[in-house]
C-alpha cells in the first residue's frame, strides 16, 4: 500500500512510500494527483523539479517519512541501488557509516587501477604477467634480471614485479 505525506518546505507537492512525488493541489497547468517524472542525474540518483529547484528523491523521502536530516549526516540505500527510492530502503547515516557500508557492500573498490596510488593500468599488468611467463630472457639468466628489465620498462619497484608474479598483489 502506497502512503503519501507533504514534501517538507513544498505544502503542494507530496511523497509516496514508493518514492514517487505528486502535486497535491490544482494549478493552471497541472491537476491534483500529477505524478512528477523523475530522472537519473550524473551521480545515478533519482532526481525530480518542484517550483524551478532540483531535488534528489530520496532526500525527499527521508524528510517527510522519518524526519530533517541530522546534522553530519547523509541518505544511505541499503540496497546499494540508487534508484530505488522505497521508504524501507533509506536512512539517515553519517558520512562514514556510508563509506563503511559502500565497501562492505561491493559499491566502492580500491583495487587495481581505481586505487588511487596505483602506477600501473589492468593492460600493464596483463602484459607483466606475460612478459614473467615468456622466456625473452636468455637460458642461465636469472629471474630478479627479469623482473628488474619489467620494473624499469613499466617504471616500477622490482619489489612491485614480484608481488605481481607471486599473486599478491593484482589477483
């Protein structure tokens, strides 16, 4: 069952537990009961337009179902799925209970290329590991010449090399 409440700060606009937002009185263009059409900002939440100012949905939804948001805090889909704007789905959290929950989650990686220390690419890396199983080098040369020659030719750490051969590193 569909619950609808008053859109905190807009008297003529409301919410539903659903997530979708409705105009609450008759104006010269639109009746009771037009359902606002949403769409999917840069970030991937829902957004919507009421009286010229851009509003996220769940924001929204929060404020008239379960009160203002507190201080330092933010909304959290439980989901991890932006789009879905269900009372049930939301809560306030703080910034960090959020990230918490985003990495727990599978939302957020920090790994491989999107490690913001990361030297190499997922191609470069792919190409050391075939580089490490070819034998370029010739017979009686020892492996850390080898893994020095990749280190200098893709600028990293022989150290960087041999985490990567013995799997510890870029699984």
């Amino acid at each position: 069952m569909e619950i609808w409440r008053t859109v905190v700060g807009h008297p003529n606009h409301e919410v539903s537990s659903h997530g979708r937002i409705r105009r609450s009185v008759d104006s010269r263009r639109y009746k009771h009961g037009f359902v606002l059409k949403p769409y999917i900002n840069k970030q991937g939440y829902m957004q919507t337009t009421i009286d010229r100012k851009c509003y996220r949905v769940h924001r929204l939804m929060l404020a008239a179902f379960v009160g203002p948001c507190p201080p330092k805090h933010q909304c959290n889909h439980k989901d991890g799925d932006k789009t879905n704007n269900h009372v049930s789905n939301l809560e306030w959290v703080t910034h960090s209970e959020n990230m918490y929950h985003a990495f727990k989650t599978g939302l957020v990686s920090k790994r491989g290329e999107k490690n913001p220390q990361s030297k190499l690419k997922e191609g470069e890396v792919w190409l050391i590991k075939k580089l490490l199983k070819s034998h370029l080098c010739q017979k009686g040369v020892k492996g850390k010449l080898k893994q020095r020659k990749i280190a200098k030719m893709f600028k990293v750490g022989v150290a960087t090399i041999s985490l990567i051969k013995s799997g510890h590193r870029w699984t």
